[in-house]
C-alpha cells in the first residue's frame, strides 16, 4: 500500500505519453509524475509557513511527499514533508514513506541525500 498512489500517478502518465502527450503532470494527493520538455516548478508544502520550491528541469521524474502531520493519509512517523525524487514514481513513493515512518523525534531543517541509482 506505500506506493499506491504514485503507481497511479506513473501509470496515468504513462497513457498520457502511449497517447501522443509531449508533456504531462499527474498529481495524486502528494505524488507527483511529471514528463516535461522545459523547466517546472513544484511547490512543497509543509502545513507550516515555510515551504520548499524546486524547479524541475526537463526529464519524466516521480517527486513523492509523505506526512505524518498533514493530509488525511495515515502515517506511523512525524515527519511535516518526507519527499523522494526518483525516475520511477512507484519507487519514490514507497521511499517517501519509508522515510516519513523513520521520523520519530521533533527534528526541523533536515536533508537527506539519496543515492542515485542506475535503474
């Protein structure tokens, strides 16, 4: 079930492309699919007066928010945003679970660097 909504995400994108689309974003409740052929800005939003903005150059990517403190999905962390990027969206929203679940203590400003790994 962690990666249900961005395998949505993927697979409509996915028909989109299989139907001629040259660009296309797919956004399902935190999971984002995006296939673009310019620069795209993606907005996080942490439930707080901070945010984080991202601009996205062109690429298909998957960008996976997870929280344990805001939305209606349920979360076994405490994380206001856990977010993964990855070419595979399934993928991205599996691990942006994972890491929301491994937030257990009131940390703020924190940043963790995936690996890139070869698909």
């Amino acid at each position: 079930m962690a990666s249900v909504a961005g395998t949505i995400a993927e697979l409509a994108l996915e028909a989109m492309i299989e139907n001629g689309a040259e660009y296309g974003i797919v956004e399902n409740g935190g999971d984002i699919a995006i296939f673009t052929d310019e620069d795209v800005r993606v907005g996080l939003y942490t439930g707080k007066s901070e945010g984080l903005c991202m601009i996205v150059p062109p690429t298909k990517i998957g960008i996976c928010t997870s929280s344990g403190t805001l939305g209606h999905s349920i979360s076994f962390g405490g994380a206001d945003a856990a977010t993964v990027i990855s070419k595979s969206v399934a993928v991205a929203d599996a691990g942006a679970t994972l890491l929301g679940n491994s937030v257990r203590e009131n940390i703020s400003n924190v940043f963790y660097e995936l690996e890139k790994r070869d698909e």
